[in-house]
C-alpha cells in the first residue's frame, strides 16, 4: 500500500510538471497540448526544447511554424526512444564490468548528441557538427569490423559482409544529404523550387532501403517469423528501434523542408 501511494504521488508530481514547458510554449505563440503531451513523454528535453524556442511575438520571421514545431517534437521522441531501446539492447547483453559500461556508454555519445541536434534545431552549425559524428562514427565501426569482415569472408559468409558494408554506406550518405541540405536551404537559405522536395525525405528513404538489405539475411526474416509466432523475442527490440528511427529521420527531413518552405513564403531568401 505504501509503494503504490508512492507510485501515485510521482505520477502525479509527473503530470502537473509537464504544465510547465506546456505553460513556456504557450507563452511564446505555440500549442499548449503539443507540449504537454511532450512533456508528459520527456518531460526534461521538453522543458529545454520551450526554453530555446524563438518567441513568436518578438521574432516571427525567425520562429517556427507550429507545423514545424509538430515535426521537431515527434523527431526528437521518436530519436529519444529509439536510443533509449539502443542503449537497453547494449545492457541486455552478457557483458560485466565497468570497462564494459563506459564501453557501451561511449558508443551511444554520438546518438546523444544527434537528439540534442534535433532539440536546437534551429543551430545549424550545430547540426551539421553531429551529422559529421556520426559520419566518423560510421567509418570507425567499419574499421573496427575489419577482423569480423575476415571471419565472415573465411566462413564463406560474403553475403552477410556484403550486406553490413552496403548498409553502413547507406548510413553514410543518409548523414551526408543531411549536411547537404543543412548547407544549402538552413544556412545557404537557397530557394526551394517546386517539386524539390523530396530531397528532404530521402535520408529516410535510404535509411529505410539500408533497414529492408540488414532484414533480407535469411536467419534475421526466420527470428522475426518465430518472433510473430511467439518464440522468441530477440531480434523484436531491434525491428522496434528501427522503425523509430526511420521515423526519426523522416520527421528531421519534414521539419527541415517546412522551415526552408516558411521561409520562402516570408520572402527571406
């Protein structure tokens, strides 16, 4: 009875603190509900995303559209619960040890720093330092493969090889169009031309093309079978995280293309 009442006071302490980046948003021209909702789900990044944002009243050429706003908040949940399911996944395995701790913590730095990015997306040189991150980080993983590369290549494993390599490299150019569109449209406030839009999207297209190639190893589609039926679990935190993180993507490239678009129409180029 004593840990239920327990339970009962933090999620009420839970659900009034989300009035405030609420009550913050609210003040500077944006939608009381979005944040609150937001709030409610990450209550701590939402109360810094009210902090940094433009204030409608003051700077309306430069505040974001509450469309905008709605990409960059479901970016940034979509992002904060796909690393969190990452880092779950790292401490689910059968590692011990603190060497092994800050090993796992480490890998996850860059995603860290992708979800601030999202947060002040309006810092774009910012934005662009952590797409480079994560370019880095990319190629250090391969590198740091090469001995796994060998054994595949030993074991007749091509395929599988293959596959990682042609999945990494997607990964790659997702972040490189990326910075490609950070430059030209956010920082170089390039014209949008009709029907150029997709260029916004295709970070996502590619990471979603890079997810069906990892998907199409035999072994993986027959654990999601036995998933489906009830099996085994293993690889169903995996699929999850994918998805939020294509849909991470997508949201980052709609936002992006809804700032370069109000901008547009607000004569700023």
């Amino acid at each position: 009875m004593f840990f239920a009442s327990k339970w009962i006071i933090a999620v009420l302490i839970y659900v009034i603190a989300a009035f405030i980046p609420a009550r913050i948003a609210s003040k500077k021209g944006y939608s009381a509900v979005l944040f609150y909702i937001y709030g409610l789900l990450i209550f701590v990044i939402a109360l810094l995303h009210s902090i940094i944002l433009k204030d409608k009243s003051k700077t309306a050429d430069k505040a974001y559209s509450n469309k905008a706003i709605i990409f960059s908040v479901l970016s940034v949940i979509f992002y904060y619960y796909y690393m969190l399911m990452m880092v779950m996944l790292s401490f689910s395995t059968d590692y011990v040890g603190v060497t092994a701790v800050l090993f796992i913590i480490a890998g996850k730095i860059p995603m860290l720093l992708f979800l601030i990015s999202l947060v002040l997306a309006r810092k774009y040189y910012y934005s662009i330092a952590i797409y480079v991150i994560n370019i880095v980080n990319i190629i250090v993983s391969v590198c740091n493969l090469k001995k796994q590369y060998i054994d595949w290549i030993s074991q007749g494993q091509i395929l599988k090889m293959v596959t990682d390599l042609v999945c990494k490299i997607f990964g790659l150019t997702a972040m490189i169009i990326l910075i490609a569109v950070v430059l030209k449209y956010m920082i170089g406030r390039s014209e949008l031309k009709p029907g150029y839009g997709f260029i916004f999207i295709m970070p996502m297209i590619i990471e979603f093309l890079a997810t069906i190639i990892s998907w199409s190893n035999s072994s993986f589609i027959f654990e999601i079978v036995k998933t489906a039926s009830g099996y085994t679990m293993h690889y169903l935190p995996l699929v999850i995280g994918e998805v939020l993180y294509i849909l991470a993507i997508l949201f980052l490239g709609l936002f992006y293309m809804e700032d370069a678009d109000k901008a547009v129409k607000a004569g700023q180029y």
